[in-house]
C-alpha cells in the first residue's frame, strides 16, 4: 500500500473517532476525498520538513505533526495515532 494510502486511511480512522461531526459533514457535503487528499498531503510535507530538513527524530516529528495537522478531539480522550506511529521503510 503506498504511504499515502496508509496516512489517508490514518487521518480517516481518527476522524471516524475523534471528528465523527465534521467526518459527517464532509461525507454529506462530497468533500471527504478531497479533505483527505489535502490532509495527507499537508501531514507528508510537514514530516519531511521535520526530518529531512530540520533532522528531527522521526517519532519527535510524527508527533509535532499529529498535534499541527489534525484537528482536536470532539471528546477528551487521546489520540491513538499519537501513541502509534506508523514504521518508516527507509
């Protein structure tokens, strides 16, 4: 599965836990793929940034990244996408 695959699926299954409201609204309002696309993209190139350019530790920038991109929780609870970061390939 290409890495944008996994980040989108990512960004989606926090949004179905998380931003269940503004997941609704995007489905109803045909902008789900879009936002989506427009999320991983925003999400990769702040990871790049971080790593490659700033060398920051991968898990440190995974984090940062988390807490900039994605949009707080409805609820109070914590993101699992935080405590899991995927496995980088290389």
């Amino acid at each position: 599965m290409p890495e944008r695959d996994r980040l989108s699926s990512l960004i989606l299954a926090h949004w179905e836990r998380y931003q269940p409201t503004m997941l609704l609204q995007l489905r109803q309002e045909n902008r789900l793929e879009r936002m989506l696309e427009e999320t991983a993209e925003r999400f990769s190139d702040l990871l790049y940034q971080l790593v490659s350019v700033k060398k920051m530790e991968y898990h440190q920038a995974w984090e940062l990244a988390i807490d900039e991109i994605l949009q707080p929780e409805e609820s109070s609870s914590t993101s699992n996408l935080k405590k899991n970061p995927p496995a980088t390939s290389g």
